[in-house]
C-alpha cells in the first residue's frame, strides 16, 4: 500500500496576491514543491499516485502494512 503524509500550506504575500500553495512531504524525502493553482497541485497528485515510480516515490518506503495496528 502507498501511503505518503504532507504538510499542505496555503499563502499569500499580501490580500490583493493570488493563493500559493506549498507541499511538504513528511519522513525522508522533504523537498518542497509550489504550486500556483488546486489543479496543478491536484494533478500533480494524481500523477504522483498513478505513476510512484515515475513521480520518484520509492516503492521500498511503502511495503509495511499497518492492518489491525495502531498508527506507527
């Protein structure tokens, strides 16, 4: 199972700029990534969970499996 948490920031330097958005992922691989609209933060999720490999996801760091345990 591929499972990936983040930090999701939206900001703005000041009222009359647009939203930013600002994806952190959390563990080992912390390398922010900006994002100037929902859909391309969107889409790069999706291709990020159609295509791991591709995207850079590690396949080693998603193979433990957390049924019937608590949160690690």
């Amino acid at each position: 199972m591929l499972q990936n948490a983040y930090l999701l920031r939206f900001w703005r330097s000041s009222a009359r700029n647009d939203w930013r958005i600002t994806l952190i992922p959390v563990g080992e691989d912390s390398t922010e990534q900006h994002f100037g609209t929902l859909d391309d933060l969107y889409r790069h999720l999706q291709e990020s969970y159609t295509n791991p490999i591709e995207a850079g996801a590690d396949p080693r760091r998603h193979t433990k499996s957390h049924e019937g345990r608590g949160r690690v």
